[in-house]
C-alpha cells in the first residue's frame, strides 16, 4: 500500500517538516550530486553509517565495494556524526522521492501536535533509535546504511498512536491493476510495520540490502517518545479549531 494522502488537517504550518525535507533535497543535489557515481560514493564513504566502522571490529584498510567497483577504504576511526548524517544520505531518485513523500503526509500531522522545535527533536531520536537497532542487529557490518527511512518510521509509529482512526487514502497493486482505498492508519501503518518486521526476520536469514530492523527500530521509539513529547494543549487546540474535519488523537 503506498499512500497518497490522508483527511487530516493541520492548525500550524509545518514548518520543521518542510525544513527537513528541504535540508534532505539539499544534501541529494549538492553533496550527494543528484545520484552522479562519483559524489555518491563520496557522500557513502565520509557520512553514512558503517556499524563495524564505527565500532572499531572492522580492521583498518577494509574495502567496501560499492557501485561499479568503486569502494571505500575504512580507516577504523568512524564518526560517531554518522550516527545522524547518514539519515540525509540516498541512494536513488527512487529512494528520497518515496521516502520525503511518507514524510510528508504523516510528519505535518505529528508536528502539528508538537510543535517545531519538539519536533526536530523528536525526529533525531528517531534517528540515533532506528540506527542503534540496525547497529544492535549486526555490530560488525559493513553495508553502508543511509536513508530517512528509520526517522521516517518514527514520525509514521507516532501517528499510529496519535491519530488511529485518520482515513489514509492509499494505492493498492492488485495484479497488473492498481486501485485505491480510504483506511484507517492504525491498519495502513500497523500493515507496514508488520511488513518491516517480518522482512526483517528473512533478511536475517540472508544478506539484504535494506535496513529492515531500522525501520522496527524507529518505528517502536516513534510510539514510546509521542507520549512524553507531544503538547497536549496543542491537540485540544487542532480539536478546538477543525471539530469536523482534524482526526481524533488519542493517546
């Protein structure tokens, strides 16, 4: 299921989330070239996250192959900065596009019940969450793990618990036909983390190329901070001020 949007107004502009996405195109175009060979793997090599790099179990002069027998060579001492810059790295069109659209339909309702600051907060724990499970799940990897995904999983976990019964309008490949439905979140986003988590179980049982356990990781921080981090006062504001048309949040 993929979703398009959701019947959810906001009160406040989201201006945390459109920031984020904007700081996410940034880094894409001008650090990471669009997707040109030779500044991605530039970008891969100094700030994306390397578990065994990191940790210091890697030896130093570890090569990692990464696109068209280009790689890096570790030198053991890896940037514990990594830990939150590899959440602006991509690694296609694909990637960022799918991942900043996710960020948008759900992240504008989640600041909205927080406010800008809570919210750039919140989503770099989300962050450090997703990529300690990553990291816990195999500490002497040496994958490259980039991507917004993990965060993204946070903000998707912390709607589930604030706004379970939103109508999210989604995509559904049926076969070679494509049609749309109108679901709660609680079952669109309860189905994407059953998938994380099942995927992230037969990852385990070969090598992957997606950070599964991330995605579970930031996922279940998402559910755990909205409790402590949201401002109730500006829910009963959203409630106040769209009686009719802002979903009801429950925590």
């Amino acid at each position: 299921m993929f979703p398009i949007r959701d019947e959810n107004p906001t009160v406040r502009v989201p201006i945390a989330t459109i920031s984020i996405i904007g700081l996410n195109i940034i880094v894409w175009l001008f650090i990471e070239g669009g997707g040109s060979v030779l500044p991605l793997i530039n970008s891969f090599c100094l700030y994306s996250l390397i578990p065994g790099d990191l940790l210091g179990i890697v030896p130093a002069g570890t090569t990692i192959p990464l696109i068209e027998n280009v790689g890096c060579v570790l030198d053991g001492k890896g940037s514990v900065l990594t830990l939150i810059t590899h959440a602006f790295l991509h690694g296609s069109w694909f990637h960022i596009i799918t991942n900043l659209w996710f960020l948008w339909i759900f992240g504008d309702n989640v600041e909205d019940a927080m406010g800008p600051v809570r919210f750039v907060g919140f989503y770099l724990l989300c962050i450090i969450a997703a990529a300690a499970a990553q990291i816990l799940s195999d500490p002497a990897a040496i994958t490259p793990m980039v991507g917004a995904s993990g965060a993204i999983g946070g903000v998707m976990g912390a709607y589930a618990r604030l706004y379970p019964k939103a109508y999210v309008h989604v995509l559904i490949p049926i076969g070679f036909f494509i049609t749309t439905a109108a679901i709660p979140a609680v079952y669109m986003l309860g189905y994407w983390f059953f998938i994380q988590l099942i995927s992230s179980m037969l990852a385990a049982e070969g090598p992957g190329g997606v950070a599964f356990l991330a995605h579970v990781g930031g996922f279940v921080a998402g559910l755990a901070l909205i409790g402590p981090m949201h401002r109730p006062d500006y829910l009963v504001e959203r409630s106040r001020l769209n009686p009719k048309k802002s979903a009801k949040y429950r925590l």
